[in-house]
C-alpha cells in the first residue's frame, strides 16, 4: 500500500468520515462526525481519565527502568486497547480493566506520597473525583434499555421468520448461500439475524457493507438496481431510524431512498407488513 494511501485511511478514521459517519459507536473518542468533541470521554471515565493518562506515563517510566515483564505485558496490552478506542470508541470495552487497573494504582501511589496521616483527604479526594461522577454516569446508564429490540421489533422478526422457506431456514442454519437478503441500518442486524432468521447486508460486527450508501441514496432508480444486484428481498424502517438516529449525518433526509421508502413513495417497493412504526417493504 502506497504512503499517501495509508495516510488517507488513518486520517479518515480519526476525523470520523467513511463508516463513522453511520455508526455512532465506530467514532474515534475524541470526535463525532468529524468534530473534535470530549463529551464521551467524559462520559465514560469523567476526570479519571487524567489519571489514566498520568498512570500510563508512570508506568512507562517504570517498563523502561526496571524492565520487568509483568510491567511491559501490562503496559503493552494497555497501549494497544488505549489506541484501539482512540480510535473506535466501542473498543472502550477492551481497555476499560486496564482503565481501571492503570486509576487503583495512581490513587495508591498518591496515597503511599500523601502519606497515612492524611488518609481522610485522600479519600475525600477520591470520592470527589472519581467516584460520585462516575456513580452518577452508571446510573444513568443501568436505566437504558436501548439494546433489547422492542415488541413492534420482535413482532416484525418474527414474521419475516415465518416467511422464509424451508430451503432459506436449511440455508440459514447450515451457514450457506440463502435465497434472499434483507436490508435495515446495521443497528438492527443482530436482532433481524437472530429472531428474524434473516441474511442482512450489515449488522453490528461488520463494516458498513454499502447499506448506508443505499438507504442514504438521493437516487431511487440506483438504490433500488443495487438492492436487485445484491438479491434483497425486504427493506426494513423504522420511524427511530430516520429521525432518533444520532448518527445519521445527511442535509436533506427527505430526498434520501430511505425517508422515501419509508413513506412509501418508491414505486419498486410494497408495503407487506408493519407493526406501528416498524415497516416492512418487498422488492417487486
């Protein structure tokens, strides 16, 4: 691969464009949508980040003198998730023990520097800028229930699953070639895959596969001869899809194939099934 070719590609993830523009976990922590922003990171470790930062510069400096090997293991599987969710935040997950480790033993540190006679203001310390910003994030975050597919969802599922045919369902057990595929935004990949028993174009665990490129069409005649290219059958939406969808980055939602489908105003597309605001549309 040529210099300026890998130059392009890491500059583009870093400042969002591509597939972060469609999938609000995939952006870098520092930017959304291509706008440096640290609201996430605040988010996810509010002022422990610092810490983070300060343990991770302390524990280099120990690597380097002492060169144990526990030390530089720890220190370089660290290293790594901390890149990794740089740059993809839903990588946060693999460097959140690391994130917790690296913050235990700063705040140890501070407290062998302090000394036992101000273990109070250590603790104080502590609680006032780590725990309670932090206690009240997870709070909120426990209160979501945005993963769980909603009735109108399973509903929708399930009926896809009742039409499939006996030779789709034998496709799609036994990991094969199915007769049809179906395209929804990739939130929905998982839930279509394993209550619908459907073959999606995208879903949580691959890159955007063109899905955006179809829904997010200003041309119905392209999206709907790549969707006959591709063997789509159905094209589900959502009312959160076009207007709770944080990232849907687009100037004119109304022009795209999606909001037209949705209200059915593509000519190609048949409405077969709706439960409330989920629609199922059939290619003819």
């Amino acid at each position: 691969m040529r210099q300026s070719e890998t130059y392009n590609i890491v500059m583009s993830t870093i400042a969002g464009a591509g597939l972060n523009q469609t999938i609000t976990e995939c952006y870098p922590l520092f930017f959304t949508a291509g706008q440096f922003d640290i609201t996430t990171m605040m988010a996810y470790y509010g002022l422990a980040f610092y810490l983070i930062l300060f343990g991770i510069g302390w524990l280099s400096y120990r690597a380097v003198k002492y060169r144990r090997f526990a030390d530089v293991l720890f220190l370089s599987y660290s290293l790594i998730t901390f890149g990794m969710m740089l740059l993809y935040r839903r990588f946060d997950y693999y460097f959140a023990v690391s994130g917790a480790i690296i913050t235990a033993f700063v705040i140890y540190r501070l407290y062998q520097v302090i000394g036992r006679q101000h273990m109070a203001r250590t603790i104080i310390i502590f609680l006032a800028i780590i725990s309670l910003p932090l206690a009240k994030q997870s709070v909120v975050v426990s209160g979501l229930s945005q993963a769980a597919p909603s009735s109108d969802w399973v509903n929708t599922c399930q009926w896809l699953q009742e039409q499939n045919s006996a030779a789709h369902e034998r496709a799609y057990y036994n990991g094969s070639l199915p007769e049809y595929g179906t395209l929804a935004w990739w939130n929905y990949g998982y839930w279509l895959m394993g209550i619908g028993h459907q073959a999606v174009l995208c879903h949580g665990g691959t890159a955007d596969n063109g899905c955006s490129d179809i829904l997010l069409s200003t041309s119905d005649d392209d999206a709907i001869g790549q969707l006959k290219q591709l063997g789509m059958r159905y094209v589900v939406i959502d009312d959160d899809t076009l207007y709770n969808n944080v990232s849907l980055q687009v100037d004119d939602l109304e022009g795209t194939f999606m909001y037209k489908a949705y209200t059915g105003q593509v000519k190609d597309l048949y409405l077969v099934y709706q439960s409330n605001d989920v629609k199922v549309y059939e290619l003819k």
